[in-house]
C-alpha cells in the first residue's frame, strides 16, 4: 500500500508550469503590464422566481453603475437547468452616451469546468457575457414562456480597462529554436494584459491531447480595432474567473476577426492543459474560441488561416492526424450531449456542438470546418514544422556550444519573456544551477549559462534581443563575478537579483526560501545530493519540481548542511522527497532531516533507482501523474555534459536521462511505457549522438 506521503507526492498537480507562448512585439514605450479589470456584481432581486404569462414579460428597474464594455448574468452552479430547454429566456439592454441600446438576449453559457475546477464551492453559471459600447445603466427582462427565474441571479458587469500595449503585432517566432518551428505568432498572455492574481488552484494537465475542438465566443462582433479586441479577451477572462469562479479562462487559445492568435489557459500553449471549453469532453482536447458570434457574422479568410495554423502546430505535437477520428470518453454535466462513461469516436477537429447541445461555433464557423481541417492537413501537422520532428517524436535543442544550447532552449521555453535566470556553465562551478529550475519556472523564464567573468556572446545577444528587465543571478562572486552583474545592467537589466549563500547548499537554501515565499506551498520539498559525481540526480528533477511549484534543497551525503536544515525548518514541509539512493544521500541523512523537522518516517519518500538513468526514471513516473507525458525532455547524464539539462530545467517537463553514445534501458523502457508525443533532445551530438536520437525516437513511437 502507498504510504501518505507517496500519494501526496503522485496525486499533486503542477502548480506553476512552464507558460510557452510565441513572442509578441509592442510598440516603442508600450511595456505590456496585467491590467486590472473593474468588475461589478449587482443581485437582481426585483424578478418574480418563475417566468411570466405568455403575452407579459417582466423588465427590472434601472440598474446605475460606473462604467462597463461586457455584461452577463450568473446564477450558482448548482441551480442551472438539467434539461435543453429549461434555460430562462434573458435579455439585456444598456445605457451609453445617455442612449438606450436595444435588447439583446443572452444565450446560456455552453461549457464548464470539469474535475477538480468543477467542484468548487460557489462555482456559478450563467449567460454568454455581452461586449457591449462603454456603459453606465442596465436593465434585465425576462420573457414570458421560458424556465423559471434562477434564484440568486447577479448582474456581472466588467470594464476590461485598457493598457498602451494593446493591440501590438504579434510577430514570428525565433526561428533558431528547432522546437518553436511551426508555433505561430501568439500574443502571450503577459502582453494581452492577464492580471495573473485572478487565476485560482493550479493547472491540470493531461497526458495527451486528441482533439481540437472549435469555438466562439458567442460576444458581440463590434470590436473594431486590435486594440478592443485585446480588451474583450481581458473581459472573457474576468467574467470565467471573478464572476463565475474557474481557475482561469476557459479556451486554451483564442483568435479575434483579425486573425490573432492569443495564449488562453495558463499552463502551456505546448503542454496538454486542461481546459474548460467544453462541457463533459475537456479532457485531453484543446479549446480554440473565436471571439464573436459567428451564428449571424460571416467568417473571414484571417480566421480560418489563424484557427488551421494553431490546431496544425497543436496537433502535430500529439502526432493527431487531422483528418482522423479518436474517440473521447464523456464525464457528463452542463451541456454534453452524452451521459457520463459514455465513449463516442468523432473527428479530430470538430465543432462544440459534435459534443455538447449548443449551436456553438455558430453556423458560419461550423460550415468552415471542412477546410479548417484541409489547411491543418497542408501544414503537415504543424504550420511550418520540420516534417520530422512530430513524425519521429524528437526535436533536438542545441547550440555549437553550452551557452548557445542555452539560447536555443530559452528561445523554445519563454522566447520573449523579459526575465532570465543566469547561472554558471563553467566545469566545476556549475552546482548552484542544480536549484535554479523551480526558480526559473516559477518566474517563467529562461535559464541561460554564464561563464564566470563575463556573459559569453550568445548570452550577451540573447539577453538584447529579449530586451530583458529582469535578470536573477543564482550563485555567488566566486562562481559569477561582480563583471557578470555589471555587463547585464549595461545591456539594459534594470533589475539584477543575486541568490547566493557561503556554498552550494547555502546558495541552494536562498533559492529553495525564495521559491517558497512565491510558491502555493503544497508541503512538500525535495532534496539531492550536491556533492560531485552525484549531482546529476538533482538535474532530473528539477524540471518536474519546478512544474510543480517544490523547491529543491543540497545535501552531503553523510548528513545535511545547518543552511539546509534551517530552510526546511523555514519551509515546514509534511513530506520530503529524497533523489537517490543510500549511496548518495545516506538513511542516516534522511532522518537527521526528519528529526529537525519533527517529522514521522512515513513523511519521507525516496525515489531511486540502480543507477542515475533509472533514478531519473523513476523520478519521471513518480511525477507524470502531475506533470504529463506529452513532452519530456532528454539530456545527457554523463559528467562533461550534463550541464546541459540546468538550462533545461526552465521547460518544468520530466527530466530522462541518456549516456552519450547508447541509450540507456531505464530510459527506453520507461519511453517506450508511456503516452509520450515528443522528447525534446538538449544538446548537441558530442553530448547525445545522432544514433541515440534515433533509438529515442524508436521508443517514443513504442519499437
């Protein structure tokens, strides 16, 4: 039987993922920032609880409020109508400019958080929101013949307000990173101005993704310039999280009339997330929503080039065919128009209502999909891709040397994020960058290597291309110099943090406190041995740590440092997770931790295996649970090489481990085990020859 503390560590989510999203170019002075949206809820407490008499309706008295663009109405979850039909025939009209618009009937909401999200305390539903022109009064009708009048009904009013970033072109990706080949240009959820504190829980993540399902947003078709439909996503996504209580927006990716594209769900544009776009059939499917109601409005050419473009690169990360079937299993609930268990097979780009009882994406959207599909086809899977990488299941990430293989992965994990994380690449210096992957995916940036008296070039470019504002130094003046520190604030780093303590554990100590003090803190930390010939451990879980918000402290192998023992003191955690065996991190180690913690033996779990690879898969499937196996990522765990996978730890992925010149049979197996769509290779061929690719690949596709 699994001990507590094991199924804490297997049934936890990630908590702070990795955010990969194409880049963004703003305009001279325009700094995207999150924009806090203004948001009003008012109970409607003058309707009658049942609908009226044919030939009445009921209209409310005059609702004054501060100003507003969207409108909805929300009723608790647990009171929404069961049955097609029962929904309350609700309208709306507001005031703007002194003028009283016409009515607009509001369609009931079509989807719903399901799992874990679904089952929040004062979760609501309601109406589709309405984008309306800047308002200041409202006023509900409820027309005669519909259900009955939801009690507790409340008017959500929200002013997206607005930012000098809005609107900016969205721009191509760095083509230099083999991953982002095929990613259209996104614009992140950073630049269209998510204020990040509206999020709740953490993201679910799936093992894979099957499908993608269609969407629109079903709000008005009016906005006019880029800039407004920056702000209509703000709206969106205030009305999913404060007025109807979900974690996060529902959609995984949105697309305006325009043709942007824009990140919808936190978690990962490339990362199996869970969304809750469609209500019983969110797991494992990828929710894109236009914004609009393309019921009544004609779809232009840029909608459906951005929808195929998107859907291409997603689905050809997961090896979907476009033009396949696959079959979903429903959970059931809200819209679905299956019963919970029930398994239906339907195409692998649908609409939302193949799967739920809505006239979602609307008629003219819907007749689009035929060649939404053939465009997807035509992409290869992937808007621009190499052929080979989703085919074979491997991308290799790498550079002519360490500190560009940097660059390449930090283009592919955050390729326009303004913070970076910078630690020593230098042989024998390189320890304090074991812990700086929780760091770096709980600031959502990138790990780059440093030598140790200046920034090589590739850094120095990368760092100015990215205009970077924020840089964390990991590490102290004897392993980054003081020149290090200076060159970045030359180059426009207004920012520069130092992490560091006396020595690899104190500086590891400093980072685990910082992580805990930005983290959710779900009570559990994870510990590996810092001494050299051991360090590899700590490489491989440092990705999937960081996904999952843990801090990762050092230890010597006969007994923890005071630095360590006072920050899990600090950091109190109920569980703490031991990387590797008795050889390296001694049982006499584990329960000095323990003592000092005032902790029970069945707190401690270690995870080992014969050697470093099968200690790194071990690792992987005590984590896949919370992490995903879509992507994983590959790096080499011989001692010349395996700096490599610090700067790998910024994906926040599971961590597998290869010698140079033959696979290993831990890390093959454990591929070949598993629902794994990609394995993201980090380093050149000196450090992973071209034949473990190619046994790599083999696995990933299960020979």
């Amino acid at each position: 039987m699994l001990s507590t503390a094991l199924r804490r560590l297997l049934g936890v989510t990630a908590l702070v993922p990795v955010l990969v999203a194409a880049s963004v170019v703003t305009s001279p002075g325009a700094v995207a920032r999150p924009v806090e949206a203004g948001v009003q809820q008012i109970a409607v407490d003058d309707l009658p609880e049942t609908s009226p008499a044919p030939g009445g309706e009921v209209v409310t008295g005059v609702h004054e409020t501060a100003p507003f663009r969207l409108v909805g109405l929300s009723w608790p979850a647990a009171d929404e109508a069961g049955a097609e039909g029962d929904d309350p025939a609700l309208a709306v009209r507001t005031r703007s400019g002194g003028t009283w618009g016409a009515w607009e009937q509001l369609s009931a909401m079509d989807a719903e958080p399901s799992g874990r999200e679904g089952a929040v305390q004062d979760l609501r539903t309601g109406t589709e929101p309405l984008v309306t022109e800047l308002s200041d009064a409202v006023q509900v009708r409820v027309e005669p013949g519909s259900g009955p009048v939801p009690p507790d009904l409340r008017l959500e009013l929200i002013d997206p307000g607005t930012s000098r970033a809005d609107g900016a072109a969205p721009a191509r990706p760095a083509a230099s990173a083999s991953a982002a080949a095929g990613r259209p240009a996104v614009v992140s959820r950073a630049q269209w101005g998510a204020d990040e504190s509206y999020r709740s829980g953490s993201p679910t993540y799936d093992s894979t993704v099957r499908a993608a399902v269609i969407h629109h947003t079903a709000g008005s078709n009016s906005y006019s310039t880029p800039a407004e439909a920056y702000a209509e996503v703000r709206g969106v996504y205030a009305y999913h999280t404060r007025s109807l209580g979900w974690a996060d927006i529902g959609y995984n990716a949105l697309v305006d009339k325009f043709g942007t594209i824009y990140e919808g769900r936190a978690g990962g544009l490339d990362r199996a997330v869970r969304g809750a776009h469609t209500g019983g059939f969110n797991t494992a499917t990828f929710g894109v929503s236009v914004l609009g109601d393309y019921e009544t409005a004609q779809v232009s050419d840029a909608i459906v080039t951005s929808v195929a473009e998107i859907t291409a690169w997603k689905l050809g990360l997961h090896g979907v065919d476009p033009n396949g079937t696959t079959q979903l299993t429903s959970a059931g609930g809200g819209t679905s128009r299956y019963a919970a268990g029930t398994t239906v097979t339907v195409p692998t780009v649908l609409g939302h209502r193949d799967l739920g009882r809505t006239a979602c994406p609307g008629q003219h959207l819907y007749a689009e999909l035929g060649r939404i599909r053939s465009l997807v086809a035509s992409y290869g899977g992937g808007a621009g891709a190499e052929p080979a990488a989703p085919l074979a299941g491997v991308v290799r990430l790498a550079g002519e040397d360490r500190y560009s293989t940097s660059v390449a992965q930090a283009r592919a994990v955050h390729p326009e994020q303004r913070t970076v994380v910078v630690v020593s690449g230098e042989d024998g210096a390189s320890a304090d960058g074991l812990v700086a992957a929780p760091l770096a995916v709980q600031r959502e940036a990138p790990i780059l290597l440093s030598r140790g008296d200046r920034l090589p070039d590739p850094v120095v470019q990368e760092v100015q291309r990215r205009s970077a504002t924020t840089a964390y130094i990991v590490g102290g003046t004897s392993v980054l110099q003081p020149a290090v520190e200076r060159q970045l604030r030359d180059l426009g780093v207004a920012d520069v943090v130092r992490i560091a303590g006396a020595d690899r554990y104190a500086t590891a100590a400093q980072v685990a406190l910082e992580v805990g003090r930005g983290g959710s803190g779900d009570g559990v930390a994870v510990l590996a041995s810092g001494e050299s010939g051991a360090m590899v451990d700590a490489l491989a879980v440092g990705g999937p740590a960081g996904a999952t918000d843990r801090p990762v402290l050092l230890t010597r192998s006969d007994g923890a440092p005071e630095a360590t023992l006072a920050a899990l003191q600090a950091l109190a955690p109920r569980t703490v997770v031991v990387v590797g065996g008795t050889a390296v991190v001694s049982d006499r180690a584990a329960a000095g931790v323990l003592a000092r913690l005032g902790l029970p033996t069945g707190s401690l779990v270690r995870i080992a295996g014969a050697d470093r690879y099968a200690t790194a898969a071990a690792v992987a499937t005590a984590w896949a649970g919370s992490v995903g196996t879509g992507t994983v990522v590959v790096a080499s765990g011989e001692s010349g090489n395996v700096v490599d996978a610090i700067s790998a730890g910024a994906h926040g992925r599971l961590v597998l481990l290869t010698p140079s010149a033959s696979t290993s049979r831990a890390t093959t197996d454990w591929l070949r085990g598993r629902d794994v769509g990609a394995a993201l290779v980090v380093g050149g061929p000196s450090a992973v020859s071209d034949a473990v690719v190619t046994e790599l690949g083999a696995a990933v596709a299960g020979r």
